[in-house]
C-alpha cells in the first residue's frame, strides 16, 4: 500500500516542501501492492502507466511463434529458448529493482533522511561514514550521478504513486483511470542558470534504449505516435509524459522529463518530449 510519509529537509525552499506534501495529500488514497505490482484505488484495480504505454506497440511480441523460429534458425527447441528468454528477463528484472531500489535509498541518505533507507540495501550501509557501498556497476552509476547532481536539485520525492483524474476541468482528464510509481521528482531552484521548475527523472537499467532493426525497417508505433520507432525510449516517452500529466493535473507543471540510463558504473540523462497533449486526447 502507499505508505509514503510526509518529511522535510533542512534548508530545502518552502515551495519544495509545500509540493511534497500536496503530492502525498493528492494520491493517500491510492494503494499499492508489491506482489502483483498492483494499484487500487476505493477498490478498484488500475491499470499501470508502463501497461499502458505497450498499448501503443503494433505487434506485441509473440513468444511462442517467434521461439519457434528462433529454434528452426539456432538449433535446441522453441520450449528452450522460451526458458532462456524469461530466465534472461527475470535476471534483468530483478537487477533492476535492486538498482531502483539502491537510488532511492541513495537519494534519500544524501540529504540526510538514512531511516529511509529501503530495508533490502541497508546490509549496504555504513553508518558510521554515511556510506551506502555500491556492489554493481550499475548502483556504482547510482553513486556517481548522485555525486555529480548540482546542488540546484531539490529533492521532492522518490518512489511516489499516482493516478490520473484528479483534473478540476473535467474535460483534461483521461478517460480512463490509470497509476504509477515515477522514480524521482526534482526542483531545480534556478541557481544553476538552468530554467526553474519541477523535474521527473526516471533510472532506466537496459542494455539498450533504442532498436536498430525497427529504425531501419521504419517499424513505429500506432497512432498518435507513428513518428515514434518501436523501441523502449518512444515508450519511456510516452511513460513519462503520464508521470508528468498527473502532477500536473493537481497543479504541479513539470519543466522536464529525463531518463538517467545507468550503464557500466556510467549514467547518461536523457531529455525526453513532451506528449502529454497527445495522451490526453487519445487515453
């Protein structure tokens, strides 16, 4: 369930406090479950964000035919490949929730809140230098985009669930009922000549953003996106704007949506558009 707790920071700027806890007013309601990865709200199931955003893929991928062929073309069984494919997937997975899972706490220790450390990384953590100890290159690119963030960044929140409908002209909101969890949201108070405001960011672990087969072969998504290329960072795009369209719709503009993609001990952000507008007249 949403257990988010309201905190403040020592020295943060009022507004960033103020949006903490209007942001965890917002979406009390909304609970979450870990297992299943499950939102409801007044007992009803919503659909995911990231759910949501595979909607708009052409072809969804289908296993069973496409192991066959891989089999006819490779060798071993179909059932084989399946097998090697979902291990590879699980493998991926859940070093992508440990990683997101390292962020947050790293997040929250580097302005002093170590109680928020998730209880999974805390055999991590040395108290007694306020070291959380990085033990993948990935989380070692945790460490270094943390190191490297300006000190215009103010943190808001980590790992915060919300929903869409909450629009006070009706006519905004989606039709349909949806939620997520975005990974970090940011304000930037300006001090850094960068434009001031409320940012999404979003760690992304794979391996690949992009899919060099569908650029060259021109494969897209489905309206309204079919000048997007079918591949993870045009559905990142779409996630995003989500995230973004439903602060926005209890008030809260957001200036930008970044990827920060960690990579071996490296991390790269990413700018990403904005198609809310999109989303709101097709959802």
């Amino acid at each position: 369930m949403n257990n988010n707790r309201f905190f403040t920071i020592p020295a943060e700027p009022p507004i960033v406090a103020e949006v903490r806890r209007h942001v965890l007013d917002a979406f009390a309601d909304l609970e979450f479950y870990e297992e299943g990865h499950r939102y409801v709200l007044n007992g009803q199931s919503l659909p995911s964000v990231s759910g949501i955003a595979h909607r708009f893929i052409r072809e969804p991928f289908n296993e069973q035919l496409q192991a066959k062929r891989y089999a006819e073309k490779n060798g071993q069984t179909a059932d084989y490949w399946i097998q090697q494919w979902r291990q590879n997937s699980f493998r991926a997975t859940t070093l992508g929730t440990k990683t997101h899972a390292y962020g947050e706490s790293l997040g929250y220790l580097r302005v002093g809140l170590p109680e928020r450390i998730c209880p999974a990384i805390k055999a991590q953590y040395m108290s007694e230098y306020g070291f959380l100890a990085p033990i993948h290159p990935k989380e070692e690119a945790v460490l270094r985009f943390m190191n490297e963030m300006p000190n215009s960044m103010h943190l808001v929140l980590n790992e915060a669930q919300v929903y869409s409908g909450k629009n006070p002209c009706k006519e905004r909101n989606l039709k349909e009922r949806l939620a997520g969890t975005f990974d970090m949201l940011y304000y930037n108070d300006g001090s850094d000549g960068q434009p001031k405001g409320f940012i999404i960011l979003d760690y992304k672990t794979n391996a690949n953003l992009t899919n060099d087969f569908n650029r060259r072969y021109g494969r897209v998504l489905s309206s309204p996106f079919a000048d997007m290329t079918e591949e993870d960072l045009s559905l990142y795009t779409i996630q995003l704007s989500l995230y973004a369209l439903m602060l926005e719709d209890i008030g809260i503009p957001i200036i930008s949506r970044r990827i920060v993609w960690l990579k071996d001990a490296e991390y790269q952000i990413i700018p990403l558009p904005d198609v809310s507008e999109r989303l709101r007249q097709t959802l």
